[in-house]
C-alpha cells in the first residue's frame, strides 16, 4: 500500500544562488497546461495501481505559492479528486515568505493543506540578499501570522547555515528571532554548493568566502543545543519538531516506505522500482499528451540495494535503525551483514547499539555523510 505522494510545481518568480532542484521563472511559461499534465499524471497512476488512501501529500518545488489564488484552487482541487488523502493526515505546501496573500492562503486552507513549510533560511536581511532570496525578516513575520489566523496550526520553518559570509553570532542571532515565531517544526541544513548554481560558479571563481568546517561544525552544535533548549526534539539529522509534529512525509523517506512522485522532474518509488520523470516542461507534459507516463528513467532496486538503502536512510533518524525491525523485513541479521563497517564505526564512536537500535552517536551525528557511505557498495 502506497501511503504517501510528492507533486512537484517547477515554477519560481526568482532562482535562489544556491538552489538545484528542477525550476524555471514562472513568467510566461504554460501553468495551466503544467496543472492539466499533472491530473493527466495523477490519473494515470490511480488507472496503473489502483486507488490508495494516502497519510501525507507533500506539494515542494520551485515555489507552489507562487501560483496564482485560483490556480492553487485548481491544484488542491484536483488533488483531493484524484489522491485519497486519509482524514486528519498530514497535507504539506512549501510557501515563500512574502507570497502568501490572503487569498493564497484561504485557497490553501479551504482545499484542505494543514501544514506550511516556509523557505526563511535566515534572518539577516543582508544575508538574504547575498543568498538570492527576495523577501526580508519581516516577511517571514507576517506571512506566519496571516497562516495562523486562516487557521494554520502546522508550520515548519527551513533555516539554512554556513553561508558565504556568516558568522557563528549571526546564525545565533537568527536562530534566537526564529524561536518567537511560536512554529511547531524547524529544519536546518548546512549549505552544500551544487553544479549549476551560481555559488558553484562562483566557487570555482574563488568568490565564495564560506565560513569553512571548523564554523559550520560549531553552527550545527548551536542548532541542536538551542532546539533542545527551546523543546524541540531532533529526530533526524536536520529536523526538529515538538513532540507529534514531526513530518510524516520526510518519515516515508527515512523509513525507507514507497511514495508517488507527480509533476516535472519528480522522483517515486513504486512497487520496488524508483523512477523519476523528465525535468522540462515540454519533454514532461508531451508523453502525459498522448497518455503516456512521462518517466525519464527507471530502475528496479535490488534486495541489495535495498537492505543498503534501509541502513543509510534509517540511520539518519535519531531513533536509527531497528535491528529486529530490518530483520523481518529482509530474513538478514544487520550486525551479521555489514559485520566489519559496524564494528569499525563503532571504534571509531561514531555509530553506537543501543537496545534493538543501530544509531548514530552524537558525533556521528557531524559526520553523518561518512557514515552513510561506508554502508554503499558493500554487498554482492
């Protein structure tokens, strides 16, 4: 049973510095014939697997918001015909602080979204600007309070660190103006420089003073300290959230469950198979035009790569990975499999056992990305 949805809207009124996710400028491009292969797409899917009652859709881009009142209508409209949302489940839009009138938002809310999640990655109106960003501090504000007064009561807030220039009193000060916002859920993420972004241009340049690892580590320090302070649990690498609020939709990943991508340039994981779909417009919506899925690439996961995958995705939890859980799942014992990584990562206090969990220990938590890998590649 496939419990969980991604729709993608490619489309953003300006492209951040350091974004590489599919997105074109919204003006003048075919939003509406975009919404008309998107319900193509979801029927599609619903004819090809049959209809599955869902517990999230998350709906990222780009910037969904972006869109116009009517057209959000549409889309949420469209949504709740096509997807089965389970009732009082989690139904997420990413927004961009500053775009969210209050006709946004009411078509938003009307067409059932109960969770926000705003693009904020800081508060220093300077820095937003060195990053791409075109809204200010104070946008974040009023955007919040005009959510809470539709009614929202699910928001989540995206932080990013070690940015070019920033110092480790700015991320504080950023982090300590984000904790009035009276939110129930706070990711942050240390910048990470793309091919194809003007910071990889830059970079390559040597333009881009980045604080550098020694500052980013004490950032990522100061973010898990203060969420703690201020009753926020991590309960995965970058995410924080008050006790029930945690996102159920990242929790499919994590936990390694399938999901539907829909829209441009989107990734599912269906029935074993993990598939993305063409990222341009015309190369995207052709296919959906004669009936046809708009898939680019497809590949059937091993039980290899699977029982790999369960391990990398599992551990960034801060639960980890349960060992009588993956046990049953794959008929394997973990600590038997991947016998000599476990134990060298161990030595090295990285990843400890605790109960019938294999996680990351708190410094682990720092080098995350290198325990991730020594997990790839090890299986024949």
């Amino acid at each position: 049973m496939i419990q969980a949805a991604y729709i993608h809207i490619p489309f953003c009124e300006h492209i951040c510095h350091y974004c590489d996710f599919n997105k074109v400028f919204l003006k003048g491009q075919p939003v509406d014939e975009y919404l008309d292969s998107l319900e193509k797409e979801m029927k599609l899917t619903i004819e090809k697997y049959g209809q599955q009652e869902l517990s999230t859709i998350f709906v990222g881009g780009g910037t969904p918001t972006s869109l116009s009142a009517s057209q959000l209508e549409r889309l949420c409209g469209m949504v709740n015909k096509e997807l089965k949302l389970r009732p009082q489940q989690e139904y997420t839009f990413e927004a961009n602080p500053g775009d969210l009138t209050e006709d946004k938002l009411k078509a938003l809310y009307e067409g059932g979204v109960n969770r926000l999640s705003f693009g904020v990655q800081s508060f220093n109106n300077e820095l937003l600007k060195r990053i791409g960003r075109t809204h200010k501090a104070e946008d974040v504000f009023s955007s919040i309070e005009a959510a809470k007064k539709i009614g929202f009561n699910n928001i989540s807030v995206d932080l990013i660190y070690s940015l070019p220039g920033q110092t480790l009193e700015d991320f504080q000060e950023t982090l300590k103006t984000a904790f009035t916002l009276d939110i129930q859920h706070y990711s942050g993420y240390s910048l990470i420089i793309e091919p194809k972004t003007v910071f990889y241009n830059l970079m390559r340049k040597g333009k881009l003073p980045t604080p550098g690892e020694d500052v980013e580590a004490g950032m990522y320090s100061v973010l898990m300290e203060e969420m703690a302070r201020h009753g926020f649990q991590q309960y995965e690498i970058s995410n924080f959230a008050k006790p029930g609020f945690e996102s159920r939709h990242n929790l499919t990943y994590w936990n390694n469950e399938e999901y539907f991508g829909f829209g441009a340039g989107s990734h599912g994981y269906v029935h074993g198979n993990r598939y993305s779909n063409y990222g341009p417009l015309k190369k995207y919506m052709q296919p959906l035009e004669q009936g046809e899925f708009p898939i680019m690439h497809e590949h059937k996961v091993t039980a290899i790569e699977q029982m790999e995958e369960e391990l990398f995705l599992g551990l960034r939890e801060n639960k980890g990975v349960s060992l009588s859980s993956f046990e049953q799942k794959y008929n394997k014992n973990v600590l038997e499999l991947f016998d000599k990584e476990i134990n060298e990562l161990i030595s090295r206090e990285l990843i400890e056992i605790e109960s019938d969990y294999l996680k990351l220990t708190h410094k682990g938590r720092f080098l995350g990305n290198e325990v991730f890998q020594s997990f790839i590649g090890v299986l024949e």
